[in-house]
C-alpha cells in the first residue's frame, strides 16, 4: 500500500504549495496525477506551473491536450490518470481511486473551506477504518509543514 498523507493548508495557498510538493515528486523520479474537480481551476494550476519560479522548469500538462500519456506530471478532473502516475494528489473534493499499486497518495485540502475540510476529514476516517497507513502535515503560523500526532 501507499503512503497515504493528508496536508492541511492554513497558511500558503495551493497555487504555491503544489509546485514545491509536484518538484519532490519528480525529484524521486515518479509520475503524479493532479486531480481536481473544476476545469477553471485546474487551468489556473497549470498556469500558476509554468510562472512559479523562472529559475525552474516542471514539466507537465493538462490530460485534455495532447501526450498526456508522457507527461510526467497530469493535471486533469476526469481521474483517468493517462501518464501512469506513482503519485495521486487529490487538490478537491473528488472520488479518490484505488492507489493500492502506487508509491504516495496526497490529500492536499484548505483549512478554511468548510465543504474540503468535512471531505478531508471523511477521506481520514474511512481510510483509517480500512487500516491504511496514514500521515498529517499541516502549515505552522511560518507557512512550515509539522507532522502532525
């Protein structure tokens, strides 16, 4: 089974937490999947990875354009994940696959919505009945990942 790990944001927005979480991952040589539930905002995403830092490159595309079968990282809504990822990270309230055969599941949610916090804590609950291995981070007052107890 995966690791299985939950990041609370409270301080630092997604937009510019994803690129430090995606940038680790391609790091270990792994493929991700980014699922999200809003084309709008998965656009935004993918815009938000190719303006973080001019001093780096990720590659990466969206799952409705072309290759997405060799891109290292994905971003789309349908959940399909064409580039057979190692990682998912789910970034919305979304129906989590099977990631039995995969390295690393992310569950990345923002503290301060209401309806991605309850699904979160939904996601934790089923997945800790099931016996799954699980871990929590979540942002400090500095915008710091701690691993929660």
């Amino acid at each position: 089974m995966p690791d299985i790990w939950f990041y609370h944001l409270e301080k630092t927005p997604l937009p510019q937490v994803l690129p430090d979480l995606l940038e680790k991952v391609v790091q270990k040589g792994w493929r991700a999947y980014v699922h999200g539930h809003e084309d709008d905002k998965i656009d935004a995403l993918n815009g938000q990875l190719w303006t973080y830092n001019p001093a780096s490159f990720l590659a990466h595309g969206l799952e409705s354009e072309g290759s997405a079968s060799r891109q290292p990282v994905l971003l789309g809504t349908s959940g399909a994940m064409a580039n057979s990822p190692q990682v998912y990270v789910s970034v919305a309230p979304v129906d989590l696959p099977d990631v039995s055969g995969m390295e690393r599941c992310l569950v990345v949610f923002e503290g301060a919505d209401d309806d991605h916090l309850a699904w979160a804590r939904m996601q934790w609950k089923r997945m800790k009945s099931e016996g799954l291995d699980l871990a929590y981070w979540k942002q400090n007052t500095q915008g710091r990942w701690e691993k929660m107890q």
